[in-house]
C-alpha cells in the first residue's frame, strides 16, 4: 500500500452533479484514485418562481429559514438577489443549515448560521430544534420558510407540523437526469473496471437504476464497492436491492473521501 497514494490503481465513478473543482473529486484525486465523472443528475430550475418569490418579498413572516444542502442555498440566494432583497432581511431570520457543505455555503454569502444538527438528516434537524427550544411551545409558534427542491424528503416538515409549526415548502430547485448520461455511464463500463462508485443522494442511485435498464442494477454492480455520503442515501440504495459497503460517518464528501480511503488502508 502507498501511504502518499492509497488510492492508487482504484479507478472510482462519482455521480453526483457536476460541479467546477468538485471536492469529493479532488479529494480522491490527491488520495492517487482514478476519478470518472458521470452525473446521473443535474440541477435546473424550477417550473415555476411563482411560490419562492413570494415567500422571498415577504420573508419577514417567517421566523427560520432551512436549508438541507448546497443546491438550495445557491437557489435561494440566486433568486433573493435576482428580486435585489437586501441580505440584512435574511439576518433577521434563525437559519438552520444541515450539514456543514451548507452552511459553509451560507457564511460564503456572509448569513450567521443557527443551528447545525449533530446528525446531517432530517430526524437529527428535527431533535436539535426540539433541543434548541426548552419550551416545545415556542417551537410550536415558529414558522419556517423550507426552499428545497421538487422532490425531497417530507420528514423534517410533516414532523414540525405535528408539534404545531408552520411550515412553508417552497421548490428552489428541481433535479433531472442528464441529457447523454445514459450513453456516458454505457461506455465507462463497457471500457473501464470500476472499483468503487459513489453515491450522495438518493436521486443519484434512483436515477442510476433508470439509466440501465433493462439491465438490472444488481447485474451491473455485482463487482463494484458501493460508498454512501449518510444513511438516507444508504436506505435507497439498499431498497434498489444493493449492498452498502461504505457510508461516510458525517454527511460530507470530505468525509466519504475519507472513508474511502480508511476502507481500501
């Protein structure tokens, strides 16, 4: 084994959404791995400003602001800006950022973070706000602005709800499959060995299982590591019939980065 370069030899395929200087990417990189890039989904906008604009205009009803990834903090302060709202309204609001991917993004664009959960997932944002207010009460008389994309996890708000919240979703974002992924992914296996792939969000497995078929998904993984960012995305890729492998003990491509690397050590 290389210390400088555990990785080396390893060729690894990311699918999650193309980004410039991806941080999982490079991470790998300097760890020695071969990186293929093959998103299986890209971000666009919604249909529709229509909702997120006016909860933007009257911001100033809502006590929190929640924000469950980097897309969603990009979407909302692009359209803020684009409505030209002065950022000092969105720093009267308590932000709650899931994971620290997001709330880095929110201190970049200069918004005080409130509150991160301890466990990057909806339940662990759920108990840090019930931690947050001693008196359940208060959190029942809060109302949260929730931007997010069309297609998300309805925990965090139908459980808010049930304590007596408000809770406005609003689509920021929505998220489809790549035009030309399928031909992409087709040649990375038909010409290379993929030792390991690596999944961040359920829509990243879910969208892989509709770009090979007929070819069943268990069929065309059956000699590849499966590398999982958190335990949501875990649960869809075991519910596609897969086996998990690795799963980062936080919820950051740093952090997956890492437990690959301590997996092949």
């Amino acid at each position: 084994m290389d210390n400088k370069n555990p990785l080396s030899n390893r060729n690894i395929l990311v699918t999650r959404a193309r980004r410039d200087k991806d941080p999982l990417v490079t991470k790998l990189n300097s760890y020695g791995a071969q990186v293929y890039y093959a998103p299986t989904i890209e971000i666009t906008e919604p249909e529709s400003f229509d909702k997120l604009d006016q909860a933007i205009i009257r911001l100033l009803d809502y006590d929190w602001a929640i924000f469950t990834s980097r897309n969603a903090v990009d979407a909302f302060l692009n359209r803020f800006n684009f409505l030209e709202k002065p950022i000092e309204e969105l720093a009267k609001l308590k932000i709650l950022a899931v994971g620290l991917a997001t709330a880095k993004a929110l201190e970049r664009a200069n918004i005080s973070v409130t509150l991160i959960p301890e466990n990057f997932h909806a339940e662990g944002a759920l108990a840090s706000l019930e931690n947050y207010y001693e008196n359940k009460e208060l959190l029942a008389k809060s109302k949260f602005l929730f931007p997010r994309a069309l297609v998300g996890r309805d925990v965090l708000p139908i459980e808010l709800e049930k304590l007596g919240a408000k809770v406005d979703l609003v689509v920021a974002y929505q998220s489809r499959i790549p035009q030309g992924a399928k031909e992409e992914i087709s040649n990375i296996f038909a010409n290379q060995k993929i030792d390991l792939i690596t999944f961040t969000s359920p829509s990243t497995i879910n969208n892989l299982v509709e770009l090979v078929s007929p070819q069943p998904i268990i069929e065309l993984l059956k000699n590849t590591i499966i590398a999982c960012i958190g335990p949501v995305t875990a649960i869809a890729v075991q519910e596609a019939g897969l086996k998990v492998d690795i799963c980062a003990n936080e919820s950051t491509v740093l952090s997956l980065a890492e437990a690959i690397k301590n997996y092949f050590n």
